[in-house]
C-alpha cells in the first residue's frame, strides 16, 4: 500500500491508503476525513483523550488534470490516481451530494469530501471544496449509462485512462424562464443545462445532446412516457429510477401545431421559449375513422408506455370532388391543408358509404380512403 507523510505539533506520522496511521513506527488507529475536509484520526486504544489525537487542517484537496491530488503547504503529498502498489481509486457522489472517495485492491479506505458543484456554459463539472479550491473535471460529459441521472463521465489522463462517472440523485425539471431548458435538481442545488432539449425522432423520447468544445459528442436520453393534448401542450413523464435516487417529474411544453403537409413529423412551435422555437415528433399521419365522421391524426410510438394517437380537431372538405383537404378548427393558427392526390379515395355518393362529403356545389361525395384508411 502507499504512504503519505503529515505533521502535527512536531510529531511526523505516516498514512496509509489503507486508512491505517502510524506514530514512530506503531500504529495508532485510522484516519478518516470530518465535515470540512481535516483528516482525523479514530484510535485503536479507546482509552485515548480526544485531545491526544492529531487533527490535519488547511489540507488542500484538488483535482489536477482530472487525478485527485492532497497537498499541503503547496507541496503535494500523494496522488491517488498514479498510485504503483495497486491501489486503485474510483468516486461517487452522496445521497448528500459529498464526494466519496473509495480506495480498493492493495489499500482499502473510503473517505468523503464536502463541497459544492457546477455545471456551466461549457458542460464542464467542477467540485469546489469548502475553502474554495476549484477541481474542473475537463473533457467529461453527460452520458445515458446510469438510466435517466444526471451522469458525468470522465477519465484521469493517466496511461489507461482511468474512467469514472459521477452520478446524482435527484429529479429533472425545466428553468421557469425558459421550458426548453432542463434542470437537475440534486440535494445541494440545481444544475441548468446550457443546450435545448429535444426528442428523439425515432423512439420520441426525451433527449439531451450536445458537442463540447473538442468536437466531442455526449448526451443522455430520459425514458419516460409522452402525452398530448388538445391544446398541444406536451407532458412528458420522466420514468423513477428508485436504485440511483432518481425521482419521476414531468416536463411540460406548450406549442402550436405547425402542421404543412400531412406526411414526415409532427411539427410543433414552442410558445413558452427563450431559444428553440419549434420542435419535431416522429411517427405517421393517420385516417381516425369513426361511427358518423373520418378525422385525422397523428400517432407516435414509444419505448415507453402505449402508442399514443393525436387526433386533429378539424373537418374533411372538398371543393370539386377531385381534391381535398382538412381545415383545423382551433390551435392550428387557421390552417387548411390540402391532401397529394396518392393520399385520398374519393367517389360519387350513392347512399351506402359511411362518410359523406358535399362540395361546393352541392354534390355527394364519399369517402373511399384516407392515408391508411379504405373502405
């Protein structure tokens, strides 16, 4: 196992990544960290006075190039993440939000750091200890492995490259001045991404994906299940993952159909946005046939939940018999659009036919098919 050295009051003792500390050759007990940082010292003899036991304060705690280092008077005492005797190092974040450190194979000591996080304009974690040393952890980013968490991977740029991935409890929600923008909630704070959400065209779930400055790509989808309605409001349910402390939320947009032709995706404007203003749903234009009136709609599949049809609050018209076209009744600014002649079946009326269109002159037309609907 590896060794650092530390003095108090004069005395010089050695610590050990086992956790074990040593006064003049003889081991005295274990070390462990307090709430701020200090290493502190738990004695093997009980009889001990607390008075008696060394505290290790103004001790500087900082990620450097990624490896967690300890330093002391500027000199730096140990690195854990370059380590030759086989003691390896990984990390995880608290249902409090502290830092634990958990050292395994030739030492074995877990130990935990207060501090504070950050998330900023570049994508980039920080861990600011209590006297406020900053620790960027630099070419990392967001990933989907730890299902629906804020996750954030990186490596130690040590040969091997070392990976850990930082995962938070906590639940998404969205900024109040801007719905397009997701935010983490954890028990300390509030992370807010800096990029626009979006949905997945083929699975229609709710994503969040970007480029870092080095042209690398990261992001995360969020499993859940898609609702909406007839307003065009957008609710989207955020699955629980109870095993990494990750509560359901729903994230909720309000647009406007922002429909041209009735084929490829469901178009949407964003009415509640301070950047992305529209936004696109996959799935197929569909014929909603009823007992008395053929509609028109919208359905989505999902890995999530059941297939989910949108019908359109409208009415089928046709002026001459040989086109025709679906006129929005509300929420779609006013909109009439017109069908491709490959998409719709029109015949004369004969009284049978169980949808019935008159056109502007007054002839009976039937409908005979409509997108995936035939009679």
């Amino acid at each position: 196992m590896s060794t650092f050295q530390l003095s108090s009051s004069g005395t010089t003792y050695v610590l050990d990544t086992a956790g074990n500390i040593t006064q003049n050759g003889s081991t005295i007990g274990r070390w462990n960290t307090d709430g701020s940082n200090n290493i502190v010292v738990s004695p093997y003899n009980l009889s001990a006075a607390a008075a008696d036991l060394p505290v290790f304060s103004g001790l500087t705690w900082q990620f450097v190039k990624n490896q967690l280092c300890l330093s002391s008077g500027g000199r730096e005492l140990i690195n854990f993440d370059t380590l030759t005797d086989g003691t390896q190092v990984n990390f995880m974040v608290t249902d409090k939000a502290s830092l634990q450190v958990i050292l395994s194979g030739s030492g074995a000591q877990t130990f935990t750091l207060a501090g504070t996080w950050s998330f900023d304009a570049t994508h980039t974690l920080s861990f600011i200890t209590p006297d406020r040393v900053v620790s960027k952890l630099s070419n990392g980013g967001l990933i989907s492995r730890i299902a629906n968490s804020f996750a954030y991977d990186f490596s130690d740029n040590v040969d091997g490259n070392a990976d850990y991935v930082l995962s938070f409890s906590g639940k998404w929600g969205q900024d109040p001045s801007d719905k397009t923008k997701l935010t983490f909630t954890y028990a300390t704070g509030t992370f807010t991404m800096p990029g626009d959400l979006s949905f997945d065209r083929g699975t229609n779930q709710l994503q969040y994906f970007y480029t870092d400055i080095g042209g690398v790509s990261w992001g995360l989808s969020l499993t859940g299940t898609l609702a909406i309605d007839d307003k065009w409001t957008i609710s989207y349910r955020i699955d629980e993952n109870s095993q990494n402390g990750v509560q359901s939320t729903t994230i909720v947009i309000h647009t406007t159909l922002n429909v041209t032709r009735f084929s490829g995706s469901l178009d949407l404007n964003i009415t509640d946005s301070a950047g992305i203003t529209s936004i696109s749903l996959g799935g197929s234009f569909q014929a909603m046939p009823g007992d008395y009136t053929l509609n028109v709609g919208f359905s989505i599949n999902q890995t999530s939940g059941q297939p989910l049809t949108v019908a359109f609050n409208g009415t089928l018209q046709t002026k001459s018999g040989v086109d025709l076209s679906f006129s929005f009744a509300q929420n779609a600014a006013g909109k009439t659009i017109s069908f491709n002649v490959s998409q719709f079946k029109l015949g004369p009326f004969t009284g049978s036919e169980q949808f019935k269109l008159t056109d502007q002159t007054g002839k009976g037309w039937a409908v005979q098919g409509l997108l995936n609907w035939s009679f």
